[in-house]
C-alpha cells in the first residue's frame, strides 16, 4: 500500500514537484490529497501500478498472438483434413482469444484516470472482467459437457480415438506454452524499478520532502513522539515500525532504499494481477481437458466400444476446472460484495482503536477493496468531550496505516 | 390480484408516482386517490431533516431506521476470521424463502415448472434420440440454473450484516442482476452465431420436431412475463435492490420467450417457402436480445463499478460542495466521493479542512444534514483543523 505521497523526482526534490500539499497549509498534505482532480492513488502508486499493469499487458498481448497463430494453424488444418475434432479444438482457442481480450481489455481500463463519475477510478473493471472471464470458463465447461453428451446420443462412429488423441496432445503443448508464459513472475517487471537511477522512484519505501520549514512546523505542532511522516515500508503490517526525526528526509533517500527494495519485490512478486491470473486459470481449465480428452481418446483408440469412458473423463475433468475457478470466484465476490479483506481482522481493529484513551466507542467500522490489495476504511469514532479531536485522528489515521497498512482511511470524529 | 404497495422511496429526485420508469406506476396511479397520505407520510418522515433547531443536538443522531450497524460487540467472541459455514447459510436462505415474499414465491413456482419441463424434453429427446430436444433442455436447464440463483439471492440478500460483511447482503441482488444481464448477452451472442450457422448450412436440416417443444417453452416463459408484469420496462428506475433482481427475472422469461416465438415464426416461414427464414427470425431475435438487456447490464455494471449514484446528478453534488466551502469557518472541502450500495443507498465520504479551533459538531451536522436531502444516508466526515 502507498501512504498518500511519494516522492516523484529525485532531482527536482527541492523543486514544487510534491503533490500532497494542499493549499498553503503546512501539515495538510499527510491527511488530506490535495490533487485538482484526486484520483484514488497519488502518482506514485499510478506509475507503480502502471508497470505492473504494462507488464502484465505486453504478457497477455503475448498470449493472445500466439494463440491467434495456433489458432489459425488448427483452421486450416481442420478444414483440409475435414475433421470436426480440429475445427472444435480451433473453437475453444477462439475461446481462448476471448478471454484473454477481456482480461487485456480489463487491464487496460482500469488504468484510466478517475473522473467525477467514477471517483474511485476504475479499479473495478479488473474484478468485473475477471468475473465474465470465469463465467465464460463457466460456459465454456458447460458447453464442453453437453457436446459430449451430444457426442454419445447421436452414437457417432467417427469418434475416432486417435485423432482425439493428437488434437488434444497439440493443444495441451500448446496450452502449457501459454501457462508458462502467463505464470512466468521472475523479476523482469521488477527490475526496472531500481536499476533506472533517474527514476528516483522506490516502490517500497516512499518519503516525502517539504521544505525544511514545513518540517519545523510539523513537529511544533504534534508533542508525543510519535514520527510524523511515515515511511511505509512494504512487509507485514504488524512488524515493527520505524520512527525517523524530521531531519533523515533530505539524506541519502538511495542509500536507505536499497536494503528495503528486495523485501518490496519479494511481496509484489506473490501478488499476480487479477485478470492475468484470471487468463492463467482459463488456460489451466483448457489443460486439464485436454489431459481428459488425451485419456478418453487414447481408450476409446484402444477399445473403441468404450465410449462411455469420453463421457466420464468430460465431466470429472470439467469438474476439475470448475473446481479450480472457486477460489477466484470467492475474491471476486467478496470484493464485489464490499465485504471486509480476509487479510485484515475487523474486531482486532476495533479494539485497538477502543483501546487508545479518548476513544469511547466505535461505530459504523467499515472496511472494503475497490479491488484485491486497494483497501479503504471509513468509520466514526466518538470521543471524550473535551479532548482534542485532531489529535486522535492523528492517533487513529497512524496506527491504522502502521498496524494495518490501509491509507485511504476517512475517520469522522464526534463527540 | 392484491396491488403491490409502493415501497420506500429513498433518495427521491423529483420522481413522482407517475413517473413511467418505476415498476409500479400502473398500479400507483389506481392508488393514488386511495393511499397518498400514507406512503408519502412514512417518506416524509425518513427525508425530513431531523436536526431541526428545536433539536438539542447532542449527538450525531443515526441513519434512519432501516439500517442495521455491524459492531465488534456483536459478533462471537472468537475474532478470527472465519466465514460462516456455507451450508449452514443455504440452509438459513431456503428457511427465507418458505417465507418469503410474493416475488419469490412466483420465482420458485417458475423454476419447478421449467425443471418438470425441461426434464420431460430431456428424457424424451434421449429416449427417441433427437438431439435437439436434448440440447433445449440443456439450454432450458442453465436457464433454470441461473433463476434458481436469482431465487437464492431473494433469500440470501434479507441477512442482517456482520463482522465480514458490514454492509450486509443486498449486494447480492445486484450481483444476481447482473450475472443474468451477462448470460442474457451471451445468448444473444450465441443466437446471432446460431443465425451465421444457418446462413452457411443447408436450411433444409431445419428441425421441425422442436415446434412443439418451442411452443410448450412460449407458454411456460409467458408465465412468467405474466408473474412479473410489474417489471415490464426497459429502462426502469431502480429504488431498491430487488427492483433490479426482478427486473432480471423478467428479462430472462421475456427473452426466452421472443427466442421460441422466433423459432416457431421462422418454422412456420420456412414451411411457406420462404427463403433464409431461420436467419433473418435469429438475427432479429439476437438484436432484440441485445437492446432489451444492454440498459440493464449498464445500470449493474455501474453499481458495481463503484460509480456516482446515477440518480443524483453531477450538478448537484457540486452545488453541494460549494454551499460546504462557502461557510466562512470551512477552509477546503476534498475527496469527495459517493457510490451506491444497492440502488437507493447511496454511501459517501469527504474531507473537510477547517480553520483551527472551529467548533467540529455544527459543522458535521451542516454537512450530514445537507447529504441527506439528497439521500446520502451513509456519510462519514473526516474534519482536519489547519493549524
């Protein structure tokens, strides 16, 4: 997660390039974004987020070339050898080409910028695309199941157990080509990050520069010790937390990045995006049928009265791959469903901010994704009468994003 | 047939009973004369400001009555974060719909005629081979399977919320919603493929056996249009979540029906001689798809892309904005956002940066007052004090 401002250019730090700061206003900037248009990440997390994306999208635009190309090898193939098999295989890559337009198409737009419309951006179009994604995989098995339903009724002769053979071993190759492809996460998108020493960007440790007479007025205003500007380091939340003086801001922001870069990749390198992850399931769900036409065909070639066996191996291994869309399905739900991220523990949360003085109650805690890893969290917190309000927002605002990594945190203070 | 009352009207702008685009304005305008008083009474109720001045306004009073607020205290004692046994939820959801609404009751009556129907066509297409029967069967069960859903959500969307799900369930109607609108464009889809098909094969492999099947499949599904007469629009104006449920429902009967009214009519065109019938009757049947369901998806897709509440125009929330950042204490007002739960509930929240040493409390009840004329009823206020 992205604390709300970021360091954009090394070079220009002492330059206006900072864009947390709203109006005037010295310490502003930490709690409120003062963008024009505000969309729901600063730029920081957008050019993050734009390389995962980019990445993702040249991996996709990959997928679907290749299977076009096989695509069209089938065609032809199935058209001069006349055979329904190959030309039904050919279908399912068609299939194949659909899903993976959805899933670029779905990467593509949840790039663009949030409009007054859609004030959260559109995050969302991930989840929604990864849901018709699996509703086709969801058709597709249904389809698949009833055409071999058809192809026992009408006690069709040609089944011919060879040829099911060949086609589904060609289109397993070619199926595991592309699951290697969309599933191979090695470092290449990540290396970009660090290597280019212009783009003073760190997507693991963000810090933010004001002018050292911001700084000053920063820690006026605030007497516990608590750190003011937070440097979110990318593990796990309720590790330990640093807490700098103001002074560490303008030192060495390359030499205290470094050591911090090879945690943040590790944790970005667990967390495939959605759609391509959506892309991924496809192409397994079509492995696995194909390894359950392999085997039907390769009986029915060996006994060829056994075509019951076709009928069978269709609906275990359809179960299979419906199987494998579950897990996905349940994220895409509940993330649908606003429904609190099964990472963060919601009564913890509130505890803990009961447990701050000041705070007498809690109500109306809710915490929801815009999509997987976009958390955000409005609640109301009632406090003593005559405390200071601005300082419990400040309490509540810091452990919320320390302990639990949410930064889009709007807490309503009453009394 | 008992007239339906016309429900809550939440975050009404401007729409009035008559307005053509609710579910019920037929029958409103029959009611009007009898029960104006009282629904509009209980409406008052909810949009009147209820922080008037005689109000000693201690606290931030609570949205209105029709919401149920998770908090920690409620739930067991366990704290981890387990979701509840998925059984144990089905088997609470079908207890809801024994006694369920009247809606839900003609679905369930709907989904047990088509599952005796299409498993008569299913046995009797294995039985005397003919492939076609099976395939409408199958057709006619994915159908079913996704009413059957609609008939879950029914049941399942009542649940009060809890610690996983502080917004509680309604989401699921819309979710149901639009899950139909999608499979709705995937048929038109694969009927216009059905049309390229018959364009490119011999017409003459036309099966004329699947009238009879076609016309039992008109008659089950004008049933079912019949049941949900209410919801006969195109563009209706949601107000709630089971607006968009039902109106679903009523697509999917309606579709199903043009379909075997489409395959009847290019049977009997091609019985008269005329040419390429079957693709001009499934090119014509797909675009109809097509048109009926788009507003639908549109409408679900934006609800659950998270965006600005349709109902409240854009000029409005700025008009808000400005009266917020026109009071001399209130120094800027951001990131301002708003998204509808279910149709109806609309969900907000916004920084305000005031001068320091202003006193937050008029201020906040300014703000939630102002919202809720516009029937914002979840709002949360984040006030920073400039130092």
């Amino acid at each position: 997660m992205h604390p709300l401002f970021a360091l954009m250019d090394a070079h220009s730090s002492h330059h206006g390039h900072i864009i947390e700061i709203s109006g005037d206003l010295p310490d502003a900037g930490r709690k409120i974004c003062g963008e024009a248009p505000c969309g729901f990440s600063d730029a920081g997390s957008i050019s993050l987020d734009s390389k995962e994306r980019s990445t993702s999208m040249r991996k996709l635009l990959v997928a679907v070339i290749l299977c076009v190309i096989f695509m069209t090898v089938e065609l032809v193939g199935g058209i001069k050898a006349n055979s329904l098999a190959i030309l039904t295989d050919a279908a399912h890559l068609l299939s194949d080409v659909a899903a993976f337009a959805i899933s670029l198409f779905s990467l593509w737009a949840a790039g663009w910028e949030a409009t007054p419309r859609q004030s959260y951006g559109f995050y969302r179009i991930e989840i929604l695309g990864a849901l018709v994604s699996i509703q086709l995989i969801w058709l597709l098995t249904g389809i698949i199941v009833y055409q071999a339903i058809d192809r026992l009724i009408t006690g069709s002769q040609e089944v011919d157990g060879f040829l099911m053979f060949i086609v589904a071993a060609f289109g397993l190759v070619v199926n595991i080509i592309m699951a290697v492809l969309l599933g191979h996460d090695h470092g290449h998108g990540h290396g970009h990050d660090h290597g280019h020493g212009h783009h003073g960007h760190s997507h693991g440790l963000t810090v933010s520069t004001h002018d050292l007479t911001k700084d000053e007025h920063h820690h006026h205003t605030h007497e516990h010790g608590h750190d003011t500007h937070h440097h979110n380091e990318n593990h796990s939340k309720d590790a330990h937390h640093h807490s700098h003086e103001g002074h560490i801001h303008h030192h060495g922001q390359e030499g205290v990045t470094e050591p911090l870069l090879g945690e943040s990749k590790d944790k970005s390198k667990k967390k495939r995006n959605i759609n391509v992850q959506g892309a991924y399931l496809h192409v397994l769900g079509d492995s696995i049928q194909s390894v359950g036409v392999m085997i039907g065909g390769a009986v029915i070639w060996y006994k060829p009265e056994w075509k019951i066996v076709d009928l069978i191996c269709t609906l275990f291994f359809s179960l299979i791959v419906l199987g494998t869309t579950i897990n996905m399905l349940r994220n895409i739900l509940e993330v649908l469903m606003e429904s609190t991220p099964r990472e963060i523990d919601a009564t913890q949360l509130e505890r803990g901010i009961l447990e701050m003085e000041e705070v007498v109650a809690v109500h109306e805690l809710h915490i929801w994704a815009i999509t997987v890893g976009k958390v955000l969290l409005a609640c109301h917190v009632k406090i003593n009468r005559d405390a200071d309000a601005d300082m419990v927002l400040d309490k509540v605002v810091d452990y919320i994003r320390r302990v639990y990594n949410i930064s889009h945190v709007t807490i309503q203070i009453e009394r | 047939m008992t007239m339906e009352p016309i429900q809550t009207l939440n975050g009404d702008f401007g729409f009035t009973g008559n307005d053509r685009r609710f579910a019920f304005s037929r029958q409103a305008s029959f009611q009007q004369p009898r029960t104006p008083i009282s629904t509009d009474s209980t409406d008052l109720g909810l949009r009147k400001p209820f922080l008037s001045r005689t109000d000693s306004s201690i606290d931030i009073p609570p949205p209105g009555p029709h919401h149920h607020y998770w908090s920690g205290h409620d739930d067991k004692p366990s704290g981890s974060l387990e979701r509840s046994n998925f059984s144990s939820f089905v088997l609470s959801v079908f207890r809801n719909i024994r006694s369920g609404h009247r809606y839900m009751k003609r679905l369930f009556f709907m989904i047990s005629l088509n599952v005796a129907y299409s498993t008569v066509e299913l046995l009797i297409g294995l039985f005397t081979g003919r492939v076609g029967l099976v395939s409408d069967a199958v057709h006619l069960t994915f159908g079913c399977g996704l009413l059957t859903f609609s008939l879950f959500v029914m049941g399942a969307s009542r649940k009060k919320p809890d610690g996983d799900y502080t917004y509680g369930y309604k989401r699921l109607e819309v979710l149901s919603a639009f899950t139909n609108a999608l499979f709705l464009l995937f048929m038109s889809f694969s009927l216009a493929v059905e049309a390229l098909h018959a364009f490119i094969q011999d017409e003459s492999e036309h099966k004329h056996y699947l009238n009879v099947s076609a016309v039992t499949n008109l008659f089950v599904n004008l049933i079912g249009v019949w049941f949900f007469r209410n919801y006969a629009r195109i563009n209706l104006a949601y107000r709630n979540a089971e607006d968009m449920n039902c109106h679903s429902v009523f697509l999917h009967v309606l579709t199903d029906s043009i379909r075997s009214a489409g395959l009847i009519l290019a049977s009997w065109l091609l019985s008269i001689g005329v040419e390429n019938a079957e693709v001009l009757c499934l090119g014509l049947v797909s675009v109809a798809v097509f048109t009926l369901v788009l507003p639908l998806f549109r409408a679900t897709g934006g609800i659950l892309l998270q965006m600005a509440p349709p109902s409240i125009p854009t000029t409005a929330f700025s008009k808000c904005l400005r009266q917020i950042s026109a009071r001399e204490d209130i120094l800027e007002v951001s990131q301002a956002r708003f998204w509808e739960l279910v149709p109806g509930h609309v969900v907000g929240s916004l920084s305000i940066q005031v001068k320091k040493g202003v006193d937050d409390r008029p201020i906040l009840e300014f703000v939630h007052r102002l919202y809720h004329d516009f029937g914002v009823q979840d709002l949360t206020v984040q006030i920073d004090h400039a130092s």
